[in-house]
C-alpha cells in the first residue's frame, strides 16, 4: 500500500515460527533434524539472485526436512494398511512400529508452542525418536532369528530423553550425546545385516547394512564437530554450511534402510513360498515339482559336459499292508521315518525327493550305472536297521539307470520303473538296473 506521498509503506516483520525453527528450540537431536527456513523476501520486485553453486547454505533444508517427515509418516501408514500375520516372524511388526515412533517425532515438532509446552513436545520427541531406533534394533535382530536384551534399550531410550531434558535450549549438547548414543546402535545393526545374510537377498541386506554403517561413522563425526567448535545451538545459516551434505546424507539414508528392509522381507517370503511349493508337506524332503526341475538341470548339464548321473527309484515294501492294519497316522509316520532313514544314507551331493505315496526317488550326480547300485545296495542295508521304539524294522526295494546321451526326462523314469518293478517281482529287499 502506498501513502499519500507515494512512498511504499514498510512492511510488519513476520515472527519466525517455522516447523525447523521449532525443532531447535524443543532440542530434538536426530540425523536429519535442525533445519531452518531461509528469510522470505520482503518486496516482490526485488531482483531474486540465484544462489551459487557454491553456496550450500543456500539448499533449502526445511524443504528436504519436511520431504523426510511425509515419507516416515506414509511409509509407517503403508505399513500398518499391508499388516499381516506373516510379519510375526520377519521383524516387520518393530520395524513398522520404529517407522511410527519416527514419524510421531518428526511430526511432534510441527505443533506450534512455545514455554513450557515447547520444552514438553521436544521430551516426547526426543522419547520417540530414541524409541524408533530401539525399535528398529529389533526389527533387525528378529530378522536376523537373533536375541537382544530389552533392559539395554530401555536404559538407552531414558538416557537419551533425560540427556534431552538437561540440555533445554543447549540442543547442539544433545546432539553430541545422541550422536555417540545412537552410532553404538547403527554399527550393530549393520554388523548383524552383515554377518548375517538371508539367501536370496544378501545383495540388498548388505546395501543396508553399509547405509547403517555410514551413519555410524556421520553420527560421532558430527558430535565431534560439534564438541570442537563449542556451539550451543544448530542452526543452518553460513556458519553451519559444513552440515548440509549430512541432512541430505539423512534422507537418502532413511529411504535406503526403509526401503531395504521392506524388500528383505519381501524377498524372504517370497523364496519361503517358493520353498514350499518345492517341498513335500509329510516328509520334508524335496516333492514331485523340485525333482522334474532338477531332472530337466541334470540334463542339460550332462548334454553339455558329458558328465553322468544316475536316477533311482526307491520303495517301501508291504506299505498298503502297514496302513491298512495299522491306520494313516502310523502309515504317516511310516513314511516320514523312512524319508529320514533314506537321506542320511546319500552322500553330499546326492539328493532323495518323495515321488509319491510311498516312492521314492535318489538323483545322483556324477555317479554311473555301477555306482548307482553300489549306493543303492547301501542305502536298502541301512534302512533294514531296526527303528528305536515301538516301529517295526523296514525294506524297500529299488530301481536304477544311469543317463544316456539320447535321454530324456521320461525316457530315464520309465527305465528306473522297470528296474524296480523287476525288483519288486523278484522277492522285494533288493536293488535291480535297467
């Protein structure tokens, strides 16, 4: 508004009550925390200079702070929507309720207040934010089928909320504490990822577990920074340039082991499925499915090499017998102690799978049509073995080819069936070859 000399009236000045002004004054200490608006110009026609390359006071960290609270508050929200029962045994359940304690505290600091309801919204979030990495601690130990000691992480949550009381406006004091308190906590966990790695998606837990590393060593190199230069606040003006790399370091960070330990989850469920499509529910030992897929590898490896393997065909003597005198439940248990008997005779390499009802199947690798028998002839004398208990000794009889260049899957089976009908007809408790 201009005045009736045509001067432009002065603008009011605005108090700052920034969302990053407000994490300074409550004192809550977190890797990404601390960011503070820039100025607003005050006249719109002044020239807007654009900021250096240079200058990396000039990122705008509230911006990017703000980004790291919507994704902590829409990852915890996904999270607590796609829960289920199979994150019992994963360590999703912490993991989801550390990603909630994070966001409660990010989004605690957006409350405008001041006085004493300033210094009690920056206790509950440095409570929350203390709790969120306990609570990802957890997550990764029960990941990892790992104990933990729930007093230890207790004792680190109230110490890091009472460290936050004591230091008041003093925030860069908490922040040296904190650092060193939650670096102990970003090690192990990147140790356990590390020394721990799940089949399947060892790739992307160790890519986690470098990210969990790297904050280790930025949370105590900050504290240090900060012990040396004796400050008592943070804030990002000129002054505080040296912390930009470590707020963006922050978000790429929390999408980094967020993300990561989704897809770890994922990535497990999705090979325990697999697993148990490939495994026979009674015996434990690999089904008809698995068999036809290494069948079809064994082929073409052996086309390609010219290396031999052997097929045979295993089963149990007089078992119609034993289930109809007996009942399904001693046939069952039949059947899964035969299962056992039958793959601690194998050697490493070999493999039994159930081929159904009471047939079994060996794939031998590397292994001709003379060693086929001679392994077999092992495998009949050790189940005839008397049983420990009540159950009754076993027989079983078998079947066995070796590959032939012309092979193919059915061309194998259909000899190793010949084989062992030959020893069935023979008297059964024998090994035949085809």
């Amino acid at each position: 508004m201009r005045g009736s000399t045509g001067q432009r009236a002065p603008r009011k000045s605005v108090k700052n009550h920034s969302f990053a002004s407000r994490v300074e004054r409550r004192g809550f200490v977190d890797c990404c925390t601390h960011a503070r608006h820039a100025p607003r110009l005050a006249d719109p026609k002044i020239e807007i200079r654009r900021p250096a390359a240079s200058d990396p006071a000039r990122v705008d960290l509230h911006t990017l702070f703000l980004a790291q609270t919507c994704l902590l508050a829409a990852t915890a929200a996904m999270l607590w929507l796609s829960r289920s029962d199979a994150d019992t045994g994963n360590g999703m359940r912490p993991w989801r309720l550390a990603i909630t304690s994070q966001a409660l505290a990010y989004l605690v600091l957006a409350l405008p207040a001041t006085g004493p309801a300033a210094v009690a919204t920056g206790l509950l979030a440095n409570l929350a934010g203390a709790s969120g990495v306990a609570l990802y601690f957890v997550g990764i130990r029960r990941f990892a089928g790992l104990a933990y000691d729930v007093r230890l992480l207790a004792a680190m949550v109230a110490a890091v909320t009472v460290a936050g009381a004591v230091a008041g406006e003093h925030v860069a004091w908490a922040a040296i504490f904190n650092g060193f308190a939650y670096a102990g906590y970003q090690w192990l966990d990147a140790l356990t990822l590390w020394r721990h790695p799940c089949i399947g998606n060892d790739r992307v837990q160790r890519v986690v577990a470098l990210a969990y590393g790297c904050m280790g060593v930025v949370l105590p190199l900050r504290a240090i920074v900060l012990l040396l230069i004796g400050q008592p606040g943070l804030s990002l003006e000129h002054g505080n340039a040296w912390q930009v790399p470590i707020y963006v370091f922050g978000f790429v960070y929390l999408v980094v082991t967020n993300l990561g330990f989704v897809l770890m989850c994922k990535m497990r469920a999705e090979a325990e499925t697999r697993m148990q499509a490939r495994t026979d529910d009674l015996t434990n030992l690999p089904n008809r499915r698995a068999l036809d897929e290494e069948i079809a590898h064994a082929l073409a490896t052996a086309r390609r090499t010219g290396r031999p393997f052997a097929v045979v065909m295993v089963d149990v003597d007089r078992f119609k017998f034993i289930n109809d005198t007996h009942g399904h439940a001693v046939g069952d248990a039949t059947l899964t102690a035969f299962a056992q008997r039958l793959a601690s005779a194998l050697r490493e390499p070999d493999r039994a799978y159930r081929y159904g009802g009471e047939e079994f199947c060996l794939l031998l690798p590397d292994t001709d049509l003379a060693g086929a028998h001679t392994l077999a002839e092992r495998a009949r004398e050790h189940i005839m073995q008397p049983f420990e208990g009540t159950m009754r000794a076993l027989t079983a009889s078998f079947g066995a080819t070796a590959w032939q260049p012309e092979d193919t899957g059915d061309t194998l089976f259909r000899r190793a069936d010949r084989a062992l009908y030959a020893a069935k007809a023979g008297g059964r408790n024998r090994v035949e070859t085809a």
